[in-house]
C-alpha cells in the first residue's frame, strides 16, 4: 500500500467528485488543489472558473492567489469580474461551488468573516469575497476543510455564506432554489447532508480512521450513517498526481523569490 | 482628455483629503505605485473603495490615511490575513476605521451601476447572509414583473479611481489585457481617472478589435510607471511577486517593523524604483 498523509486523502477523495461535464467555480486553497488533481486524472474535461474572470484554465501549478497569470494564460477565456457574477454565476451556469471554511456547523453554514462580535471582532478574517453567491447561486455546494474543534463547531459566529441554515428546508423557504452544500470531504471522512434534517451525516471514514477520530476534532456531536463505508486508498496514480502538483507549484513560487 | 505627467504630479493634482477612492485591480495590474505616491503625499481621510484590498490597501490603513473601508474580501491573496486592517479594525491603531463590507457580487454589481450612471445596483445575492443585518447599505427591492425579490445595494462613484494597465497610445488611449477585473467599471464610475502604464507606443493599429480599451476622453492623466504593479504583475510584462506577498506577512506583523519598511521603501523611494523591482521578474515577449 502507499503511504499518504490525512491531507493528500482529504484533496484525493474531494476530486473524485468532480466529473468532467462539472463546471467549477473554484475557492482557492484545498479546493483548488482538488479541483487540479481531478482535472490531472479522471476528469479531464472539467470546466474550471475562478472569480477572477479565467473560464475552462488549466494551470501547470497551483495559483497562490485566484488571479494568478498562470490562470489567465490556460483559460479558454477570461472575462470581466462583473461578467463573471453576473453572467455565469448568478446565470445559473455554474454546476459546483467548491469552497473551503474557516468555520462550519453541521448544516454546512460557513463563517470567514469574523471570530466574535461582527462590530468588535475578536478576529478580523478576510470576509465571504465570492462566497455568498456561490453558495447560493451554484446548482450545488461541495466544501472541504481539515477538521478541527476551532473549526468545526456547534455555532458559527458569523453567517458568511448560508448553506442550510437550521436545516430542514430553510433554503426554500428563503427563495433559494439550488441544492447548497451536498458534501463534505474532511481529512477524515466524506459528510453528506440527511435527506430530511440536512445534518451533515458521516458516510465514509478514511483507511485507518475510527469514528473517535472523527469526533474528536468535531464540535458538535457526530451522526454517523447506519451503513459506514471505508474511502478507497489514494492510487499510485492520484498520488503521483497531486505530489507533483504540489511540487511543480513549491518550485514556481521559490522561483520569483528575490 | 487625458493628459500624460509624471506620477507625483497626477496624483497631486488629483487626489484631496477626504476624497473616496479606488485603488482597483483585481490581483493582476494593482496600482502599487500610485498608491504608494499617495502615501508620500500623506492625505488623510480618505475613504478608500476596492473590491479586493490586499498589501496597498493594508499599507495605507497602517499609515493612518483611511477614514473607511469599503470592500469585499480583505485579504492577502493566498497567504492570510490583512494584519494592519486587523490592527485598525480590532484594536483601532493609528486609527479606527469604519468598515463597509459586501460580497463581491455586490460590489462587482456596485460598480457597474456606477458606470452605468445608475443610482444602485440589484442583484440575486445575500439570501440567507449575515452582511444585510450588518451593513445598512444592503437593502431590497421586489421586481415589478415577476415579485421576485432582489438585493440592492448603493452604486459605487468614486471622486478618483486609479489604475494600472499595459500601455497607452500617443494620444492617452488605454490598453488594458489579461485579467481585466473591474477597472474598466471602476474608471467609467469615477469622477476622474488616473492610470499608470508600462510603456507608451505609437498607436493601437494592430491590435484585436475587442480588446479592453478606455478611449482618452475617460482618463483625466496617465503617467509612465514601468513596473508600477509590483509585486502584483502586468501580463505580458513581468511575473507576480508571489515571495513579496509571502514577505508581507511578517513585515505586518509588527507595527515598528512595519514603519520601518514603510520608511525603507515607500517613503524614501521614488516612481522609478518600481521598475528595477520587476527587472527579475520580467518575461520574454
């Protein structure tokens, strides 16, 4: 078997769930990496987005940024940001929102804007930036974070981005018709949200990983699915794929050091 | 009409005390050096607009030049957190800011109705959201054909927009490529545009006719900064300097390391330093 890290098996197991007739707004960061390495093996005909305007891009490395050159020099075309709100999010062409989170709840609601009281904040983050209209506005939302106590917890303190608010069916009744968050890929497992309650539920743990794993870096009490299935092992193939990303990636950024 | 001068010149004669500004560029073409001249010249009370503020726009909060913040992702892209925005928003030094924060969405959409000319902007945005409960400028409209209700959010008109972009023709036409982002929308919705450029050519006789081009008569003055994005980048010129960002993080991290830099190079440098800045990072043509 191959040795690989918890993070390598959160960024193989998230590509897999991407298929080459997706069309994928991309977050940076893990969802980036994700949506790279399942370009890089079984999806070769995804559509990438970045908010920066670049559509169909297939960088060589992974952007430090979302409007790295790189982007715009693969893209079959990069168009205005307002155009790229406008037109091809909030026109519905969006199939996956992929986004990572500072903080989520179990209903897959995310918070990057503020740790404490919006007003007097503890901790400033950066804010939703694309956010809140990908998540509303994308046919469907995958998210995927490294779980920890800080980061999953029992109440978000600020809605950056809504995913099913107190779940049941609150995204309908506040007029939004698209499927919000429909998975969620850890360093542990794979979530998907009840089809009644929509509580990201437990489906799939990693190889090795037990459920006191899972519920030791969870903040709110974890419901696992009654049938519990094991995420396949990384391939060699994925494997390879994503180490060289990331290599070719250390590399370009050293590079432009100086 | 545009009129070309030197940087210190334009921004002089175009920047005031008090004014709402935008310093626009969305990753690619950020105008470092104007907003670094801006920093020279010490204006205070500004209240500065950007969808994405990064480095510049934390510079500028540092130095205690901004009143307010209006903006959608304040961020270093792909490294962290903004820590002298943090140091104004949480702690108030040197100064507390007051912050207006929208998805950018919104303020995309915001920009637009500005150039449009229109007073606010609608969009389908913010359903579920915390921002509306927390920023009185997000407010809704019904649609009068379907019912559907909207966001809306104020227009953005800025009194100055600066931006930096590839080059300008002899007669002040501007040429902007690669990542656009919202500049266009930004310059059209100011009052008065300030560009910088990398070069200056002849003409634009071969260029596509669809090409990103602000007509001369929508620039107030263009200055020659080559360089002038570092260590943001100008496609078909020179690389990020994804390193610099890197850097920053540390720089900021402490205020007297951070005026210290300030000092080192802002304060004493000049417009042309930026164009030995790139020299590494230039690619070939």
């Amino acid at each position: 078997m191959n040795d690989f890290t918890p993070n390598e098996m959160m960024t193989i197991a998230a590509s897999r769930a991407l298929t080459s007739q997706d069309v994928c707004f991309v977050g940076i960061g893990a969802p980036s990496a994700a949506c790279n390495v399942a370009r890089l093996t079984h999806a070769p005909d995804i559509t990438l987005i970045y908010e920066s305007g670049t559509i169909g891009t297939a960088p060589d490395v992974l952007p430090l940024s979302i409007g790295d050159g790189e982007l715009c020099d693969t893209a079959l075309t990069t168009v205005s940001v307002p155009e790229m709100f406008r037109y091809w999010l909030q026109g519905g062409r969006i199939t996956i929102g992929f986004l990572g989170a500072a903080q989520i709840d179990r209903f897959g609601n995310i918070n990057t804007t503020v740790i404490g009281d919006y007003h007097t904040p503890k901790v400033r983050l950066p804010g939703g930036g694309g956010a809140p209209e990908i998540a509303s506005s994308s046919q469907e939302v995958y998210i995927t974070m490294a779980q920890s106590k800080r980061g999953m917890v029992e109440k978000i303190d600020f809605f950056t981005s809504f995913g099913h608010g107190d779940g049941g069916d609150q995204r309908k009744k506040l007029g939004i018709e698209t499927k919000g968050p429909t998975l969620l890929i850890t360093d542990l497992a794979i979530w998907k949200p009840d089809p009644e309650t929509k509580e990201f539920t437990v489906v799939s743990m990693h190889p090795g990983v037990t459920r006191e794993m899972v519920q030791e870096t969870c903040g709110w009490k974890v419901k696992f699915a009654d049938t519990l299935e094991e995420t396949p092992a990384p391939s060699e193939l994925e494997l390879k794929t994503l180490r060289d990303l990331k290599a070719r990636t250390e590399a370009a950024h050293k590079g432009q050091a100086g | 009409m545009a009129r070309f001068m030197p940087l210190e010149q334009a921004v002089r004669e175009n920047l005031k005390d008090g004014d709402t500004a935008a310093f626009e560029g969305f990753t690619h073409l950020i105008p470092t050096a104007a907003a670094h001249e801006a920093i020279r010249q010490g204006f205070k009370d500004l209240t500065l607009i950007r969808m994405t503020p990064d480095i510049v726009y934390d510079q500028m909060v540092g130095m205690g030049m901004a009143k307010k913040l209006l903006f959608s992702y304040a961020g270093n892209p792909g490294v962290g957190l903004l820590r002298r925005v943090r140091d104004a928003v949480e702690n108030g030094w040197p100064r507390s800011v007051e912050v207006e924060e929208h998805s950018h969405a919104a303020m995309a959409n915001a920009y637009e109705a500005g150039a449009a000319g229109l007073p606010f902007a609608a969009l389908r945005g913010y359903r579920g959201a915390g921002l509306p409960e927390v920023n009185p400028n997000i407010k809704s409209v019904t649609c009068p054909f379907t019912g559907e209700k909207l966001a809306a959010v104020p227009s953005v008109r800025p009194d100055v927009t600066f931006i930096h972009a590839q080059k300008a023709d002899k007669k002040g036409n501007v040429l902007i490529e690669g990542i656009i982002g919202i500049q266009k929308e930004a310059a059209l919705a100011a009052k008065r545009a300030v560009v910088t450029v990398e070069e200056v050519v002849e003409d634009f006789a071969d260029a596509h006719p669809n090409l990103c081009i602000l007509p001369h008569w929508t620039i107030t003055a263009i200055a020659e900064v080559p360089g002038g994005a570092h260590p943001s980048y100008t496609h078909g010129y020179y690389d990020r300097d994804n390193a610099s960002y890197l850097e920053w993080d540390d720089v900021s991290a402490d205020r007297d390391r951070f005026r210290a830099w300030m000092e080192d190079n802002v304060l004493k440098a000049k417009a042309e330093d930026f164009a030995v800045r790139v020299e590494k990072l230039r690619v070939a043509k």
